[in-house]
C-alpha cells in the first residue's frame, strides 16, 4: 500500500511541478508519507472531501507546504503569538487571500455627501485598564462567512448590536444578510464581493437595519433585497484618525469598534497576540474589536469558532498590522 501511494505521489507531485504549482520546488516523498495521517486527521476533523485523487495529492502537498510555514512562524520569537494546523491548512496563500481576504476599498466620491463627524477627544479622561464587551452580553456569538465575502457585513452589524444593547439593555441581532442584499451597489457594498463598516452605516443610517430573525443568514448573495422591515437607530457614525490607536481604546471604552486590518499573518492562527505583519500594509479584512488589556486588543472575527481562540483573536496595541488605520463606529 505504501508503495502505491508513493508511486502515485511522485506522478502528481511530478504533474504540479510541471504546471507551477509548486514553483518548480519538489516535495520529498518520504515527508509526504510522513505527514499522511496527519493529513487524514485533518481532513476528518474539518469533514473535508475532495474530487478526485489528483486534488486530494495535491492538498496534501499544499498541507506540507502550510506545517513547514507553521513551524517557521512558531520558531520566530517575534511573533508572538502560535501558528497551528487549522481549516485554512489545505489553502494556498493566493486561495486564502481571494476568499476570505476581500475588504473594499472606499471610492471618495460615494461619501462627499454624507460629512464623516470628527473624533471628540478628552484627554483628561481616565480610561478601565481593561474592557470586554462580551461580559457585559453586548456581543453576539461569532458567525462564520463561510463562502461569502462579507466580513464587513458581519462586523458592521456587531457594531450596531454592541451599541443597541448599551442603548436599550437588550441584545438584538442584526441580519449580515440583509445588508448583502440590501445594501449591495452602494456605499461601496457589493454583497458577497466585499464592502466597509463606514459604507454599512451610512446605509443603516438611511435604511435601518433588519433582524437575524427576520432576515437568516443564506452564505451568499441574493438578487434582490427579501425583507424591508428594519429598525431605525442610529444618527450616523464616526471615523477614528488613521494610527490613533489610543482615540481607540478611548472609544472602545464606550462601545464595540469596527475596524479594518491586514489579515495575512491569521492564515495559520492558533492563540497568543500578534505583533509584527508585512511590511506593507494592505488592509484586507474587517473584524470588531470588543475590548482591550494593558496589552492588546481583543477581535472578534468572522470565520467561526474553530479558528482562532473560539472565533477571537489578539492584536498588539500599536498599530500591528495597520489595526489603527481604518475604524469606524455608528453613534446615536
């Protein structure tokens, strides 16, 4: 059996060299054997199946590519935080980026009509060393987007609910749905393609925003909006200076933050806090920031609770990975 399978190994792996895959870099087969049942382990975990054997040799040699990865980010003391096998593990870098990886970038001429309000800042203000929303039941269970480009989506609308519930006392929750069809061509939005808290705002300002219940959430993008009936709150929102990390905290203090981020560095996420990113910075995902210590910020994201630390993840509080450089939150 293990003949076999090596013998079929060497035929694939020869193939994806041939077409580029693997930039032209062999993979030795006795790590491929090796590294099989870890394989199988992962597979099963995450219920992954595969259309035929070529693809399935080919993940598994994408899953040697990613544990070698892993292994150097865990060996770089810089980090900060641990890489482990996750259900990103099968995915190139280039896969990784064009599904999950998708924020807009917002076209000017879509806001000189709606004045963005200034920061009001104290700075005699005493800040709480620490903050965490979820404690006091303003955040909502974390969602998984699935195959559906709407990170921005997702977090707009925990945004809303974290301010709803200081408002009100009760948590609602909101439709991500809703804003992906509803939404969808303006403000920069575009459904399942991506958008921007700042642009979901503006529209819920205007519009409202629709409950789960009434609005479930369907992984992709309908045509036409289903459901109108929403709930008016919100006055508008404000933008935070770009690397103020402390106008942040300050608001955070207050209520959940959108905010953007270049999100490269959490393909391979386990736990511990993030320090250093690329040295160009795109920002490419939005997450909800739902607190901080003395030393980070906690995030919410949106690729469910089998990544990360149960879906959450910690930044650095010094503008790691451009953490400062684009947030935004709905004010009332």
């Amino acid at each position: 059996m293990k003949i076999v399978f090596g013998t079929c190994i060497l035929l694939i792996l020869t193939s994806l060299i041939g077409l580029g895959y693997l930039n032209n870099q062999s993979t030795p087969l006795s790590q491929l054997i090796k590294i099989k049942p870890q394989f199988e382990h992962f597979k099963s975990r995450y219920n992954l199946q595969f259309d035929n054997n070529q693809e399935e040799q080919y993940r598994l040699i994408i899953f040697h590519e990613n544990l070698k990865q892993i292994e150097q980010d865990n060996n770089d003391s810089d980090n900060g935080f641990v890489s482990g096998v996750n259900k990103f593990s099968h995915l190139t870098e280039e896969e990784f980026k064009a599904k999950y990886l998708n924020r807009r970038q917002r076209s000017a001429q879509n806001f000189q009509n709606y004045p963005i309000l200034s920061s009001q800042k104290n700075t005699n203000e005493k800040l709480p060393e620490s903050v965490d929303w979820r404690k006091q039941g303003a955040v909502s269970p974390v969602r998984d987007q699935g195959n559906c480009g709407c990170c921005y989506a997702i977090t707009s609308a925990g945004a809303l609910e974290g301010l709803h519930k200081i408002k009100t006392g009760k948590l609602e929750i909101f439709s991500p749905q809703y804003i992906i069809d509803c939404s969808n061509g303006q403000f920069d939005n575009a459904g399942c393609d991506g958008g921007t808290s700042a642009g979901v705002f503006q529209f819920v300002q205007k519009h409202g925003i629709n409950l789960e219940s009434r609005y479930p959430y369907q992984d992709k993008q309908n045509k036409k909006c289903l459901n109108k009936e929403t709930i008016s709150f919100i006055n508008g929102f404000k933008e935070i200076p770009k690397g103020d990390c402390k106008e942040i905290e300050r608001v955070l203090s207050k209520q959940p933050v959108s905010i953007s981020i270049d999100a490269r560095k959490l393909k391979n996420y386990q736990s511990g806090i993030l320090k250093q990113c690329s040295k160009k910075i795109n920002l490419d995902h939005e997450i909800l920031a739902v607190g901080y210590t003395p030393d980070y910020f906690i995030l919410k994201n949106s690729w469910g609770t089998d990544w990360g630390i149960d879906g959450y993840f910690h930044v650095s509080k010094d503008n790691t990975c451009g953490t400062c450089d684009d947030a935004a939150y709905p004010t009332l």
